[in-house]
C-alpha cells in the first residue's frame, strides 16, 4: 500500500502534530509506504519539520506549496502535486488543511489516482469569515469535494457542517478522533521548578490557554475578563502557551491594561514540553471561534484538568457541560467570567471534573487507536467496503498497528 499525505504547513498545531504521528505510525505498519509532502513551514509558530526528517525519505517539501492565496505559484504547484502523483503512482493520496487539500485533491484526480481522502481538522468555511470569504471557500470545498472518496473527521460537528453545505453523503464521512501520546499527560504532576520559573506561587489558581496567538483563538475575551475575576480571586493567574502574529498585539492590550503581573506568555513550546505547562494550570479555557476538535481539551483532561470551552463545531464532544468543564456560548463573557470563577474558588469540582474528563479520554485518543482506524479505513477503501463503516469503533485498536520488528 502506497500512501501519499499533503499537507500545506508542519507548523507546530493540532492539524500538524495528528498529520505527523499519523505517517509516523503508519510507516510502522509492514507493507505500508508513506510519503508526506508540505509546503514552507515558516513563521513564528514553530516547525514540525525537524521532528519528519529524522525519518530518511518521509519529508519532501514542495516551496510552491504556500498558504496565501497566489494564482501563478498555486497553478506551479497543482502542477508538481500532479506529476509527482503520476510518477509514484500511490494507491491513495490523503490530504491536510485548506490549501493542501484543494491542491492536494484535484492534483491526485488529474493524475488518476484511485482512491483520495482529506481530513477535515477545521472547518475551512462558516459564520467566522465575510460573506464573500465563506461563499468562495465552501464553493472551493465543493469542488474538492467531487474528486473526493472518503472524508475522516476529527469530530462528528465537521460531518454535520459540510453535510449541510452539500458536500458528499454520510456514507463518505469517518469520525477518527486526533490520538496523541497520552502518557506524558496522565503522569503530569505539578512541578515547583515549572511553577517558579513562570513566576507562580504554589497559592495561585492558574487558567491556562494552549494555542497559536492569532485571531479567532480568543485571547482578546480572556483579556477582557480578567479584570473582575481578579477583583473576585485576587490569586488568579493566567498562562498562555504558544506564540503567533498576534503576540505583540496582545501584550499590548495586556501592558495597557495593566494585566503584566497576572499574564504570563510563554511563547513557543515544543509539543513534548506541553505536558509540563498543562500541569502547572488549573483550569483550561479554550476560547476558539473555529476548531475541529482542538487537542488541547483531551490532553487536559489526560492531565486530570477541568476544561471551558466555547460550544464551537466539535467542542462539544469532549467538553461534557457539568461533567468535565462547561461550555459556553462564543462571546458570552459574562458566563466565562462566572464559570472561570467558580472552578477557580472550587478545587473540589476541579477535581471531579479534570478525574471525570480523564477516565472519558484514556482509550479514545492514543496514537495506536488513531492509527490503527485510519489504517483500517485505508484496507476498506482500497476493497471498496468503506461505505459500510459506521460509527465510531468504541473496542480495543486492531493488531495492525505494529512495529515492523515483530512481524
């Protein structure tokens, strides 16, 4: 079995991270030949790219492959998408992310390759963008979407959505939730070195936030209600994971605030320092306006913490209203203010929603699982019985996923 993934940037995010253990995992199943292919993966949020080219042959970056939208190098690079395509002639070409899999797809379709299946991360359009913006987008999904054989979601919020924009049927559409290593996650503990090195006191009830600092991710609402939840937990401290072209921006708006003492921005993380961080928090707020199904939530729950959340596409499924956190209406500050304010005065209800949330994620989201489904997707696409998958599988992953050493 031969499979191609595209997708249009390794940056350090929940897309790119699911992308990269899933080829990583893939690679270790006998009989499987992956290849992945991205474009530049530049910017302030850190590169992926490192991590892929540890593993001779699995990286090949494609320089006409870039996110902006630019007629004359997306035309160069549909073109070299194509004849690589022909060339290798992969069973299956599995694509990532906006512009990869508008490329990615209509390349694979032209040079005829037998089976192409795109992951929806995100939504690509939806009631965050302009009217024009969301009308061009969804009709660029539709189109991709003709020369689509099968969609993996990371949330059933994503099937529901692009259902409802008139692309493909139920049957083309599979949930495989986005695994990650858990272990580091239900081991963390918090550490007084990470604590004091942030500039936090063992008293200080901690809301932390693990995202790009860019727009839609909601670091501007947490901003605006730090103030009264001072006033009412003057112990409150908030801790933001993840750097992004908004940064200055935000410590702007923090500084003039006069927020400095109580912001804490770490700025880039490695994804294996992650679990440290989510130690030192005691609450999770995922504020985001568009997001699949963000990892954070799962790996903080992992880590035994409550999670807030906006209720945005598949938020959700993993954010149990009253069970492992509360969801809130996007924009409703009010209720995140008094939310974020009663777990932070309620260590007791921290507690039985963070051992709620972990006890939920502990089978679902590990890298084997991950793995092991789309592996099994791949084996009924390529003998035409993909339209009978159904729901979810919620039993142990299949022995597929293996290290090659023990074939």
């Amino acid at each position: 079995m031969r499979v191609i993934h595209v997708i249009t940037r390794l940056i350090v995010g929940g897309a790119q991270e699911n992308t990269l253990a899933s080829v990583l995992g893939l690679r270790l199943i006998p009989g499987v030949d992956v290849t992945l292919v991205s474009g530049p993966s530049d910017g302030p949020e850190g590169s992926l790219e490192p991590e892929a080219r540890q593993v001779p042959g699995l990286l090949r970056v494609m320089p006409d492959l870039v996110r902006p939208v630019r007629p004359l190098t997306d035309v160069q690079a549909l073109i070299a998408l194509a004849r690589q395509f022909r060339t290798e002639k992969p069973d299956i070409v599995h694509t990532h992310s906006g512009k990869a899999g508008l490329l990615g797809r209509l390349a694979a379709s032209l040079a005829g390759v037998p089976l192409i299946v795109h992951t929806i991360h995100g939504p690509s359009f939806g009631t965050f963008q302009g009217a024009l913006p969301n009308a061009a987008f969804r009709a660029a999904e539709r189109l991709a979407g003709l020369c689509t054989t099968h969609f993996v979601v990371v949330a059933h919020a994503m099937t529901r959505q692009y259902l409802a924009a008139g692309i493909g049927v139920a049957s083309q559409y599979t949930r495989i939730l986005s695994g990650f290593s858990l272990a580091p996650f239900l081991n963390a503990k918090p550490s007084p070195e990470v604590r004091s090195r942030l500039g936090l006191t063992p008293s200080n009830i901690v809301v932390g936030k693990i995202a790009r600092l860019f727009e839609l991710k909601g670091h501007d609402d947490l901003i605006d209600v730090a103030p009264h939840l001072i006033q009412d937990v003057p112990e409150i401290r908030f801790l933001l994971v993840g750097d992004g072209e908004w940064r200055a921006r935000l410590e702007g708006r923090i500084q003039s605030a006069g927020l400095g003492p109580y912001f804490k921005l770490t700025g880039l993380v490695p994804p294996s320092q992650v679990p440290e961080y989510v130690a030192a928090m005691d609450i999770l707020a995922h504020l985001s306006r568009r997001e699949g199904l963000a990892r954070a939530l799962p790996q903080a729950l992992a880590a035994g913490r409550p999670v807030i959340a906006y209720d945005c596409d598949g938020a959700n499924e993993i954010c149990l209203n009253g069970r492992t956190g509360y969801l809130i209406n996007p924009g409703d500050l009010g209720t995140l203010r008094e939310r974020l304010r009663r777990l932070a005065k309620n260590p007791a209800l921290r507690l039985e929603f963070g051992q709620t949330g972990r006890e939920m994620v502990r089978e679902g989201f590990t890298v084997e699982r991950m793995v092991s489904d789309l592996y099994a997707l791949y084996r009924r696409l390529m003998s035409g019985t993909a339209g009978s998958l159904a729901a979810p599988r919620s039993g142990p992953h299949p022995p597929a996923f293996r290290r090659r050493s023990d074939s």
